[in-house]
C-alpha cells in the first residue's frame, strides 16, 4: 500500500502529501485482478477527489470508504 500506515499515523498516498488521511480508496485493476482482490489507498480531504478520478478514468472499479472501513470487493456497477 502506498502511504504509510501505522498505529500512529495514517498518511494519504498523493505523492508529495504528508496530510493525514480521513478517506480509504478501494479499487482493483480488472484486467489482471479478479473481483476478490482489493488494493487500498489512503486519501486526505483534499486529494480524495483526485485519487478517485485518477482510478476511475483509467475505467478501475473505486468504492471511497471513511477511513476504517473496508470493502470486500471492489466491482464495476
């Protein structure tokens, strides 16, 4: 996962942002992934957009999640 995560501090994965995250970015590559797998990135206030849209323009299946909560899988709707 890209960020750091740990007990003390949850990073957002923008390159270049040392914000704390408050969002969790689910998403898979279909093309090599199947619907099980699940990559997770984190994402501040302000680069939750831009990470979700980074994703899904690359037609990725994204779920945004409040940090802490997780999905089980990740499917295009």
């Amino acid at each position: 996962m890209i960020g750091a995560v740990g007990p003390e501090s949850s990073q957002c994965s923008r390159a270049g942002c040392s914000a704390e995250a408050a969002h969790t970015v689910n998403w898979r590559n279909p093309r090599i992934h199947g619907e099980d797998r699940v990559k997770i990135w984190l994402a501040c206030v302000e680069h939750v957009d831009y990470l979700h849209d980074y994703l899904a323009s690359r037609d990725f299946p994204v779920v945004v999640t409040p940090l802490g909560e997780t999905v089980d899988r990740v499917v295009i709707s």
